[in-house]
C-alpha cells in the first residue's frame, strides 16, 4: 500500500525566527497591522508500506533521522493513505 505524509517543520517557542520577523515588518510596511509570522518548512514523502501504523512509524523515523533538528524544531505529521 502507497502512504503520503504532509510533514510541518517549525521552530520550538523560544526559538528566535529571524526569517518570521522579517516577513512580520515587511507585513507592516504593507500596511498589515502588527502580524505574528513564524516560518517553517512543508515536506511532502510517499512510501510503500504494509499499514498506516508501519508508515507513520517510517515517517517519524525519517523526522527524528534526518529532516528535524530536534534541538530547535517540532514537528508534525499527517498521514493519508494513496490510491
């Protein structure tokens, strides 16, 4: 069975988002009144997988292996079967 998952990068509160205060004051410039952004990373993964709990599983495996720095990011993870 083919599994897509939708992973959210983001940084942990506490963690100063320089990119996120930059969008916010050009947010302001353009006259949007006082915007809170934080900026974070949308990863798309497909794999083969024999159940939805084997996938989630390989995608939180692939997360904590290599595509969060757990010192400064959280994550989440969405899970859908493929047709």
């Amino acid at each position: 069975m083919r599994y897509g998952a939708e992973i959210l990068v983001y940084l942990k509160e506490g963690v100063l988002d320089t990119q996120g205060k930059a969008v916010a004051a050009s947010l302001t410039r353009l006259g949007y009144d006082d915007p809170s952004v934080r900026v974070g990373k949308y990863i798309r993964v497909e794999i083969e997988a024999s159940d939805i709990d084997s996938a989630k599983e390989t995608f939180d495996k692939m997360c904590k292996d290599l595509l969060v720095n757990a010192i400064v990011e959280d994550y989440t993870v969405k899970v859908e079967e493929l047709r």
